[in-house]
C-alpha cells in the first residue's frame, strides 16, 4: 500500500516566524509525528518579509516559479522558495510575491491595522498553493488547511480545480482557530476578485460580509471535513461552523500522543 500523502497548507509555522503562538508550534509538531508514522508530508506557507531567508535558508526553487497568478483582473508572478525545519527532514515551501509578501509584517502595519489587501494576498497565496502542487507533480491525498488564510483552497478544489487529475480523488480538512481571527471588514468587491473558470457569485455568497466569519464559513462549506480546534473560543467556532454537517471538535492543540493519535486516525479514516 503507498503512503498517504498529506498536504499542509498554513500562516505560519515554527521556526520561521519571529513571534510564535501555540498554533504555530501545533501545526510544527503535527507533520512531524505524522511523517514519523509513515505518512508523507509536504507544507506551504506564505513567505512573509519579516522571515530571515539568511537565517533560515530559504532559496528559490526555479523550477517552481515564474508562472502568474489571477487575482480579480490582475496578474501577479508566483516566487517559490523552499527550506527545511531544523531538527526534523522536513521541508517548508514558500509562496512568495513582492507586492504581497515583502512588507515586514504578517498580516497588520505598524499601527496595527489589517491590511485592507489581506484579502487579496489569501486569494494569491491558496492559488498559488495549488499552482505549486501541480508543478511538484506530487498528488495529495489530503489537504489540511490551517486558519482563515486558507479557507479558499477547499472552495477552489471543488471549483476551478475539480479538473485537474492531481486533484482528481483529494480530500480536504479546514481546520479554524478562532483566536486568529479578526474584526476587519473586507470591501465589498471581496467575492468578484474570486469569481472565475466554475465558480459564481451563488457560491460565493458566504463572503457577502466579507469578514473573518466569512472566511470561516466558506471554508466550512467546501472541505470534507472541518475541525474545530479552538481551546478557548469552542462556542463561536461551533456556531460559525453549524450546519455544515462534517463537522468534529478536537479542542486541544497541545501535541500530545492522544492527540497525535486522533489526527492519525482522521487522516487513515478520510484517505
């Protein structure tokens, strides 16, 4: 039997942030244990300017890059660099674009204030994912998308993706972390820089509010399974998420055996 094949598409991951949380640290151990259990794993994540490229290095990876990615009427070249976790054989590639990816914050200014383009970097960064993936010739059995920032990739693989024969028997997880979110409100034209080949506004219409719940419920909505994996906020996440009928809670994101356990478990189960 071949190995299970495990996407991991997230906002951050330990070590490459200088400020770590518990998610962070969770969505480090998670493919590790599942890589130590036989599983075969790759991880995206976007290639944020306060990452240091010396420090860590990171490289470009030609191959990979060079190819434009649509967001509304506008096209922006994809940069891929990959690294390696320190510790573990595990490698980490990066979506990278200038004008997305080179400020030198995460996701607010030096005011604290959310970028009002966040959006548009979410879109660039779970198409470029997927662009990527193609390009690795590598075929995930499972998707596993981590927090609001990826909440498009299960929209995607069921839309404007569902052709493609990489794709073609994948499986997607959403898994929400409610202390992530955030209060911004996105313009309005949010879902018309989405629409495209397969999808519409009626799919789209989750997003009318174009807020962090938005992001919540239409990631929700297309995945095959959603994991509520809020310690703090189960109540909200359980709303956000109701109804959408494949839904679990796994309120714990310390990476303990039981844990480690319970994911595999979900992975070997979905595959």
């Amino acid at each position: 039997m071949s190995k299970i094949r495990i996407l991991y598409v997230t906002s951050e991951i330990n070590p490459f942030l200088e400020i770590t949380n518990e998610v962070a640290e969770f969505v480090r151990k998670l493919p590790q244990a599942m890589q130590e259990k036989g599983l075969e794993i790759r991880i995206l994540m976007p290639r944020f300017g306060c990452i240091n490229e010396r420090k860590n290095r990171l490289h470009e990876v030609v191959r990979l890059s060079g190819i434009n990615i649509s967001v509304g009427d506008e096209e922006k070249p994809l940069v891929i660099k990959v690294a390696s976790i320190p510790t573990a054989k595990l490698q980490v590639y990066f979506i990278d674009n200038e004008d997305y990816f080179k400020r030198k914050s995460i996701f607010t200014d030096k005011d604290d204030n959310f970028f009002p383009d966040n959006d548009e970097r979410s879109i660039f960064f779970c198409k470029g994912v997927l662009e990527t993936v193609k390009k690795l010739g590598w075929a995930p059995n499972i998707v596993h998308c981590n927090d609001w920032m990826t909440a498009l990739i299960p929209l995607f693989l069921k839309t404007s993706y569902k052709e493609e024969p990489i794709f073609k028997n994948v499986k997607s997880i959403f898994s929400v972390y409610y202390a992530q979110g955030f209060e911004h409100q996105f313009e309005t034209d949010l879902a018309e820089k989405i629409i495209g080949e397969n999808i519409d506004a009626k799919q789209l219409e989750d997003l009318k509010n174009g807020g962090y719940n938005s992001f919540v419920k239409i990631g929700s909505k297309y995945a095959d399974l959603v994991i509520n994996a809020e310690t703090k906020e189960k109540k909200t996440v359980d709303g956000l998420i109701a109804g959408c009928g494949k839904s679990i809670c796994i309120n714990d994101i310390e990476a303990s055996e039981e844990i480690l356990d319970k994911y595999y478990e979900l992975y070997t189960e979905l595959a």
